[in-house]
C-alpha cells in the first residue's frame, strides 16, 4: 500500500475550488432532518429469488436495498462526524476526533445510514460527488470529514458501528511512481477472510480501473495494484479502519495521481471528480443490490507489514469540545 504523500495539501485546495456550489450540511444546532428509511424487504426479496437468481435484475433497487442497522446514530459537527455513545439532557457524548469521550450541545444528529464514506482531506470533494450519486438511490450516506482535519482511525472506523453502516470505505489519494506511469493501477485492501469486504473491493477496483481508463490519462504505477489483505504483525488487519469498523464490509482504496501535474489536473476536474466518483458509487449499489463479483483479485508479494505497537503516534488536540460532566 503507498504512503500519501505531503502534497495532498495543494491538491486539497484545487479540488476545493471545484467543490464549490456542493450542498453542504446545516450545522445550526436545530438538530437533524429525519431520516426515511425503506421499509426493509430485502428478505422477501430473496425468497422471491432464490429459485432463479435471474429475476434478481427485474427487481427494483429500492426493494433490494437493505435498511441500514440499528445504531445510536452519529453527530454531524464543524466539517466532520463522530459517533454517539450516549444521549443526555440537552446534548450528546461522544468520541471526539482524538479518540475521547466528550460532551457536546450542539451539532446535527443522524440516526442512520448506509454507507460511511471516509475520505482524506485530499479526496473529500471527490466523497462528496459521491454522498450525491448515491442519495439519488436513496442510499444514505455519512462522511467521516470534509475539511481539514485530523481524526483518530479508531473514531472514524466507529461511525459503521454507530449509524449500522453495511459499507466503510476509507478513500485516499497516494503519489505512485510517476516514471512508471501507464494504465490506471488501483490498490483495495479488504478485511482479512471476510468474504463480503473482499467482494466489495472487486467491486470498486473494477469500477474505478475501468472509469480511470477511460480518462485517457496515464496514471504513477503503485506497488501492488489490485485487491488483496494486508496484516500486522499479530496477525490482523493492518488498518486500523478495517479491524474495528464493526459488521461493515470495509475496504481501504488508494488512487494514484497526487504529484503528477496530468493527474492531479484531472482529478481536480468536474468531469475527473465525476468518472471516479460514478465508479465508486456504482460499485456500491452493486454491492449493496446483488451478489455481483469484482475482479482485480491478487496474491500479494507483501502480506504482513509491521504496525507500532502503540498507534501513529504524535500530539492530537482536540477541537473546543468538553469531557462529559464538565460544564
């Protein structure tokens, strides 16, 4: 897996510019729209096409997407979510960006959803396109964050468990070799012998390496280009995200392009942001509506990689928020 690279924030603020005009969440404290849920009728569904998996295509996408889990909901706040742990009397406690359980009175509260998309600050724009493809499936989506600022994995990967999120997927934009550019080359990592987060990978690898082709542009070569595991030391997924993201399918999906000037152009290009965006998107209504499998499936030259023992290390200062209790 490739290491993002620092130039991530130039990029930033190109794809912000282009992100302009996107709708953005209502963070007044009024407290959240509700959200609809589809009455759940992914089983009688399956019994309507067990004995011929053919019909499943006749069927509409709204009947097949299942409802999402039963959660205590995340809070959307100043350009990030967190999830809730506890409801109390005129707010919430929840676990802030650093990974501590606080206390907040203001924000916009979400009960539940589909997808967890989490995005690096490089690539929210391009999450952004794709929380829009999405709704209009009526998938319903939460983003980890949209602007710039760091959040403990642990609390990102949490978000799947507390809005009962299906789908985690943790987008990143990585710089690749670009003296060996050529055909688009993407790296998924799965959760290790999780048959469901391997097909989602397949999935969104087949996906983006079609939508990036189409492009017509050549794209750094990463190391291990394809969908594969990737363990620690101890013997469980490297990630952070993909250990504890709960019963979500979760997957880690690295682009290549962030210091080549072709790509980096492109990718900051409505019609760039749209093609990767569209991919992904696609992938997971296929995920979530059929049994469809992916391809891009390898056995991997590097299958353990060691991880400290204590975390990423380094100072995380939380944003102005307050231990529970403390008033």
């Amino acid at each position: 897996m490739s290491t993002p690279h620092l130039g991530a924030l130039f990029l930033t603020s190109v794809l912000a510019l282009v992100a302009c005009g996107t709708s953005g969440v209502a963070l007044d404290g009024q407290g959240a729209e509700a959200n609809a849920l589809p009455e759940d009728s992914s089983t009688a569904v399956a019994d309507s096409t067990e004995s011929d998996p053919t019909a499943l295509a006749t069927v509409p996408f709204a009947d097949r997407l299942p409802s999402p889990g039963i959660g205590l909901g995340v809070l959307e706040l100043d350009g990030y979510t967190v999830p809730i742990l506890q409801r109390v009397v005129g707010g919430w406690v929840v676990l802030s960006p650093c990974g501590n359980e606080v206390e907040v009175v203001n924000g916009v509260e979400r009960s539940a959803a589909h997808v967890v998309l989490d995005p690096e600050p490089a690539t929210a724009p391009i999450a952004r396109v794709i929380e829009r493809r999405l709704a209009e499936s009526d998938v319903i989506t939460v983003l980890s964050r949209w602007t710039n600022i760091s959040i403990d994995a642990s609390t990102r990967a949490r978000l799947a468990e507390t809005s009962g999120a299906h789908v985690f997927v943790s987008l990143r934009l990585v710089a690749g070799d670009a003296s060996l550019a050529g055909p688009a080359g993407v790296e998924v990592v799965h959760q290790a012998d999780d048959e469901e987060s391997r097909r989602l990978g397949g999935l969104i690898y087949a996906g983006l390496t079609g939508a990036m082709d189409s492009l017509g542009s050549s794209w750094p070569a990463l190391e291990e280009p394809g969908v594969r595991p990737l363990l620690n030391q101890r013997g469980t997924d490297y990630f952070v995200v993909l250990r504890e993201s709960g019963d979500a399918a979760a997957v880690v999906v690295d682009i290549p392009g962030l210091v080549a000037p072709d790509t980096v152009v492109l990718l900051s290009t409505a019609d760039g942001q749209a093609a990767i965006a569209g991919a992904v998107a696609t992938a997971i209504e296929q995920f979530l509506g059929s049994e469809a499998s992916g391809s891009g499936y390898i056995d991997p030259v590097e299958l353990v990689r060691s991880a400290p023992a204590g975390g990423a290390g380094g100072e995380c200062t939380d944003p102005l928020l307050a231990p529970p209790g403390d008033k």
